[in-house]
C-alpha cells in the first residue's frame, strides 16, 4: 500500500469517528436534566410572575429572580394569582407566612365551667356574735382571769354577780312555792322571769327550793372574746355589756373580684379556697353574698365567702387565693389570645381557604382557663389566627378592612395612615427609611440592652447620608448577621472609608430606627 492511500484510510478512519461521536452526543439520554427544566419551566409558566421583590425593601422591584442587593437573602416573586378572594382583606405570600409563625385554631363549641380566681383575706363571721349583759343593777365579786382574744368553749364562767334585787324576788317565790297554790306560783315565776332572771336559775331555785344571791355568767357559746369589760368590785347597771365573744365554727373571706367579672358571681357559687399557711391544702365553701358597695379606688366588688372551721385552723387576718367556679356553659370557644381588642368592638382574624385573612367582628362572653367563649360572630368549624395575629395587623395595613367593618382600632403611637406603606404581595409593609431593624418587627424587645449598641461589619456600599454594612450578629439587639444599610448621624462619619473596610460601630436611636454614631476603622479611629 503506498503512502497515499494509507492517509486517504486514516482521513477516512477520523471523519467516521467524529461522525459517530456526534450522532452519540445528540442521542445521548439528556430526560432528567431536561425534565427538570421544562418543570420549572412549566411552573412558572402555570403561575404567572409579576415581579420579584425583597420583602424587607417592598417598595423595589425586579424583572428576574436572584439575591437581594439590600439583605442576604433571596428575591421573592409576586404571582398574578395571589390578589386572593374579594372577601379575604389580606392574602399572604405562603413563604412570608411561614416567617411569620402563624397558628391557626378552631371555632369549637365545648361545655365549660366559668372559674374566676381572686385574693381574699379571712375574716370572723360577723353574724356569729354574742353579747353578755347585766339585766339588772349589781356588784361583781369575781372574775375568772380571762383576757381578750381567748378562746373559750361554750359554758365557760366569765363572771359571778350579786344582784340585791333577784335575792328578794326568791324569797318571795319560795314563800309562794310553800302555799302550793298553782296559779300563785305561776304569776311568781313569771315575775321572776321579768326581773331578767335567767330562766335556768329559776329552775334551779325551785328545785333546791333555796336563795341564790350570787349568780355566776357562762359563755353563750364558743368562740374567741373580743372584749371583756368588768373587773372585780365593779358596781353595774342594767344593760351594761360584761364581754362579747365570736364564734369561730365558720368564717367568712372577703375576695376582691373586678367589676368587669361582676357578671360571673352570685350567691350559692362553690368556692375552693388556697392559703399560704396550709400549702397542698384545698378549704371548700360557698359564697353567701355580693355586698353592694364596690371599690371606687381598685374597681371591685366585695365578694362573702363562708368556710367551716371546724378545727379552728382558719384565723382571722391570713391570706388567701379563692376560686369562684360557676355554672356549667355551652358556647363557641377560641382561645384568649385569638381575639384582638379593638377600640370599639372585638374582633378576630379568620383564615380563608385561600390562604386569606378576613377580619370579623365578635361579641365575646367570658374567660375561663385560657378560652374565652364567643357569643356572635364566628360559627364553628372556622378557623382563626390564634398566634402571629398581631404581625398580620401590623404588617399588612388592615385599616381599610376594618373600616368596612366599621372597627375603630385603639393602638397607641403614630396611626398606620401616617406611615408609608408599599404592596407586596396583598401584604403592605411599612418602606424603612435605611432599613434599620427597630422597623423591621423586632420580636423580643426583651432582648434589647442599655447603654450603647456596638457591632463589627465590613463596608459594601457608601452613599450619601447611607453606608451599607455586611455586620456580624448583634446580640444586644437580637439581630442575626446579614448585610444592610444604615443611616449616618452625620456625613463626616463616613470620610475616608474604603469600599472592604473592616470596622467596629456604634449605634443609637434614630426618628426612624437605629443608625450608626460613630465608626472605626480596624487599627485607627474614624
């Protein structure tokens, strides 16, 4: 074979395997790249995009999906079909949401026991008094040593008293008891009986048929002695009161219930009763009375309560917690916090199918163990935002929602009318003037310390009146690491700074958020 034709076979040879290595590559099984593609293809072609957006800078738009060049973090798109239903007042982006942390809960109808607990104080029952008193003029001969606040059983001598006139009046009965004359003796002790002679001395006279000149006084009934006022020589008078005593077998606690919860008590209510003294101890009783007076100064109402003392364990003047449980109630319920106060009328969120949310007047009843029943308004099954609620309220401007409803919001500080707002999505945002933080929803003021705020960055991007920092996390305002801009306090405090400069910076409180006082540079002073 000569020369020739073994570079004509090779030429040949080449363009045959060039031929073969194309036709592999354009046959070559490419379906699952290609498949995962024309998905996201279809996706967006299914769901038409209007824009991208950061939803922390709202107010800027963009054509085409990538970072954001206010935060680190992902361009949000807004979609044709998230204007949501005419009867929803605010549609959500899903991902938003989901930042958001909202809880939903359902609209139930479950049988309750209404509890209010309140503080009270032990206190003697004032309808368990008794008085002992002289019932004729005469002379005390002894006392028994017995001292204020003692407490003394029923039948207990408290005094021996000699009273001239009752001496006299015996005589005479017994001298009448002698003639045996029935009807005599009848007039006589009945006479004896209006001298104020105890009914139980008559009957021992007549039965000993002999002068008690010296009568002793016994305690009426148990109880502790709030007062003893005779001593041994006194001279009395009819009706002077010798000692008074309270009885002690039940008390009475006074609670100071709120007036608003004045609906939840009446008479005949169980009560448990708690004391620091007896902890791990439960005392049962039942309320007797709503006193008509109430508190002009704390706004309560004075609630009776009666507890049997059986063991005298109850002292007037402890300390107790009461738990007033009344009537068993069937109501739609939601838990406490889903309902949000308005300065008018109450209301809550409902949440759509659709992902909306639509405010809805309610009529609530009362509160008991975290649930607060709903009169009017909602039906059961639906389901309301029970957590995050005050996020939806404050990001997504419900103001014109409400004012349909006719809901005059009561919230302190600048009305949502006076701040500028932008569309993201169905969900307005306030602009941020610089994008500081404190406008930006800072979940937990908690976290945010006295004196000054310090934190260390890298410079992005210098303008005017603005410098956009890359910064680390600063933990005394609770902020994670990210890059965003702040306002400067004055323009000199950016004078020399370089684009990459590392610095450490200082910040305050601004009309609008927080903005940076002062910089350094790492290794000098700006």
């Amino acid at each position: 074979m000569n020369t020739t034709k073994f570079r004509q076979l090779v030429l040949v040879a080449a363009v045959a395997t060039a031929s073969s290595a194309t036709t592999y590559w354009a046959t070559r099984d490419d379906t699952p790249a290609l498949t995962a593609s024309a998905q996201a293809a279809t996706t967006e072609t299914e769901r038409e995009v209007l824009y991208w957006y950061d939803p922390m800078m709202p107010g800027q738009r963009f054509d085409k999906p990538g970072k954001s060049p206010f935060m680190d973090m992902e361009l949000v798109p807004k979609y044709a079909d998230e204007g949501g239903s005419d009867t929803a007042a605010v549609s959500i982006n899903p991902s938003i949401l989901q930042n958001f942390a909202v809880r939903t809960a359902v609209v139930e109808r479950k049988e309750v026991t209404p509890s209010l607990s309140a503080a009270a104080n032990v206190q003697f029952n004032e309808r368990d008094v008794a008085v002992v008193q002289a019932r004729s003029d005469g002379f005390v001969e002894r006392t028994y040593g017995h001292a204020p606040s003692d407490v003394l059983t029923q039948g207990e001598p408290l005094v021996d008293l000699l009273i001239p006139a009752w001496g006299g009046a015996q005589e005479e009965f017994l001298a009448v008891l002698r003639t045996g004359d029935l009807a005599l003796i009848k007039a006589a002790r009945t006479r004896l009986r209006l001298t104020g002679m105890p009914a139980e001395l008559i009957e021992y006279v007549e039965k000993v048929r002999q002068v008690q000149q010296i009568v002793t006084l016994k305690t009426p009934v148990s109880g502790m002695l709030k007062s003893l006022e005779v001593r041994q020589g006194m001279t009395l008078k009819a009706g002077a009161t010798l000692a008074t005593l309270n009885g002690l077998d039940t008390v009475w606690v006074e609670a100071a219930v709120p007036e608003i919860q004045a609906e939840q008590v009446a008479a005949g209510l169980p009560v448990e009763a708690r004391l620091p003294a007896y902890p791990g101890e439960t005392f049962h009783g039942q309320v007797i009375a709503v006193l008509p007076e109430n508190d002009a100064t704390s706004r309560t109402l004075r609630v009776r309560i009666e507890l049997p003392n059986p063991e005298l364990r109850l002292r007037p003047g402890m300390f107790a917690s009461v738990a007033i449980r009344g009537p068993a109630q069937t109501h739609l319920q939601v838990p406490v916090e889903a309902v949000l106060r308005g300065g008018e009328y109450d209301y809550v969120l409902v949440a759509e199918d659709n992902g909306g949310f639509t405010p809805q007047r309610v009529v609530t009843g009362t509160e008991s163990q975290g649930r607060v029943a709903l009169i009017e308004g909602t039906h059961e099954g639906q389901r309301v935002v029970a957590s995050g609620q005050f996020l939806i309220d404050s990001e997504a401007s419900l103001a014109g929602a409400l004012d349909r409803l006719g809901i005059a919001k009561a919230k302190g500080g600048a009305s949502k009318d006076s701040t500028n707002v932008a569309d993201t999505g169905g969900i307005h945002v306030p602009t941020m003037q610089g994008m500081n933080m404190p406008d930006m929803d800072i979940r937990d003021q908690g976290t945010i310390k006295a004196g000054p705020i310090t934190g260390r960055g890298k410079v992005e991007a210098i303008s005017s009146g603005q410098i956009t920092l890359s910064h680390e996390p600063i933990p005394a305002l609770g902020w994670p690491a990210m890059t965003m801009p702040f306002e400067l306090v004055n323009l000199s405090v950016a004078t020399g700074l370089q684009l990459g400069d590392s610095v450490t910076f200082t910040l305050q409180e601004g009309e609008v958020g927080y903005v940076i006082a002062n910089l350094q540079v790492e290794g000098g002073v700006q």
